[in-house]
C-alpha cells in the first residue's frame, strides 16, 4: 500500500485534450484527504488467499475466476497476474473480508482518488507524459487506425493481461500499471458529465444501487485513448469480463493535532 499524500488537483480533462469525450467535463477542482492505494491491481494470488482464507461477508467468490493465467515464460508469474472477470460486487465482498480480517477499512476507491491517485502531479493526457507506448503499458498498440496516440507510434498487442510488476515505470506515488491491463472498479454511480459532481473527493452515488459503476485506466484490450488519466466508463456492477478488475484504498490514520 502506497501512501498517496492529500492535495487538490483538476480532474477531468481540458478542452485541447486530444480525443477527449464530453464525459470528462466541465473540468473542476477536487480536493483529496490522503489514503493509502494498492501499489498493483488485485493480483490472482491475493484474490485466491482472500477466497479461500477469509470468511463470507455477503457473497460466495471463485477462488480462480480469472481467463489469464500466464503463458510460456509468463506462465511463471501467473499468481502476479491481476485478477479479472470479478464484478463490482464481487470487488465489494473481497474490500469486506479484507476488513473484517484486518480491522482495518478497505475499499475501492472513489472516481476522484482513482484520478488523483494516477495523476500524481501531472496534467498530461498520461502520468508519463503525452502519449503512451507498449513498452512501459499494456493495451491495444497493434491497431492501423488507433494503435498510437498524439505523437506515439504503434506497438504489440498481447493479447492478455501481463504480470502487475513486468512493467517497471510507476508514477510518482509509487504506483503501476495505471494505464492499461486491467480496468479498475470504482465505488461511484455513472453520471454523464462532471456537473454538480462534488469537490471533496467523496464518492458520487443516486440512490440507484443498481447503477452502472464507473471503471478507470483502460485494459489489454484497449487503445491507449481509453487509458488516459481522465478516461472514465462503466458497468453494471453485476457484469464481469476478462478485462476487469480492480486495486484497493484504505484511509490513512487522522493526525490530531
């Protein structure tokens, strides 16, 4: 878990971003408290130990649920490849057993931590800067028409998620694998836009528990404009595929003063 200090940021995307979608505006303020963030996405090995190890909360979960489990040399590192094919629900009961085992509070993030968090201070399209390249992300690159984005070229396409660590570029809190792999659940309801969306940092929610949830930071599958930092879809919570998944948040401890 990766200390991610407290601050404000813009979140969505501005007007000249190439490729941006009206959902990531209007562009807005937000200010975060710190918290902790999983360094990785939930890997298949934590998943499988929480399953297995941890009692049922609200809901059976599959120890193996997942597509991917490594090939050739990769095959090696399967337990470090991140869990998919779990659904919102699923992500909730496995933050739940968590807690109850800990005593601590764990949780999917909010839209705005996720954004926040991947940023880490910067406000280009990517936290590495411009534009994104297979080499240090793992997406769609191989594509004619959409592999490459601004001044980027194209890549591989592999097809398959990678083990959390076969990257080396974290962002400068420390995190990785941000852009592409697997999306990333997030605790809040879909909206279309960032109208009236709240400035502290606190999830978005209707009171529709059925609402589609929101997914961040793109996947194997997808092309690097679905991976920018303000990209943002969603799900029904219910649904679960090969390209979903999800990391963890905890709060950190209040300082008295």
């Amino acid at each position: 878990m990766m200390l991610i200090p407290g601050g404000s940021f813009m979140m969505g995307s501005p007007e000249g971003e190439l490729e941006r979608l009206d959902s990531e505006s209007p562009q807005h303020e937000v200010t975060v408290s710190q918290f902790f963030m999983a360094k990785y996405p939930v890997t298949q090995a934590q998943w499988r130990a929480v399953v297995e190890e941890m009692p049922k909360v609200n809901q059976d979960l599959k120890p193996e649920p997942s597509e991917f489990k490594g090939v050739g040399e990769a095959s090696r590192d399967e337990n470090r490849n991140p869990v998919e094919q779990v659904s919102w629900h699923d992500a909730v009961e496995f933050c739940d057993r968590l807690t109850i085992h800990t005593n601590r509070q764990y949780r999917l993030p909010t839209e705005a931590e996720w954004e926040y968090a991947c940023r880490a201070e910067t406000t280009t399209p990517f936290h590495f800067g411009e534009t994104l390249s297979t080499e240090i992300a793992n997406y769609n690159g191989a594509s004619e028409n959409n592999g490459a984005y601004g001044p980027g070229e194209r890549g591989e396409y592999r097809q398959q998620t990678t083990p959390v660590d076969h990257f080396k570029g974290a962002n400068a809190y420390g995190l990785h694998d941000m852009h592409g792999n697997v999306w990333e659940w997030c605790q809040d309801h879909w909206h279309n836009s960032y109208k009236d969306a709240p400035t502290d940092g606190r999830a978005w929610l209707t009171d529709d528990e059925k609402a589609e949830r929101i997914l961040r930071g793109g996947s194997w599958a997808d092309y690097p404009r679905d991976c920018r930092s303000a990209y943002r879809t969603y799900f029904t919570p219910a649904n679960r595929d090969d390209t979903l998944g999800f990391r963890v948040v905890c709060s950190a401890p209040r300082i008295l003063p």
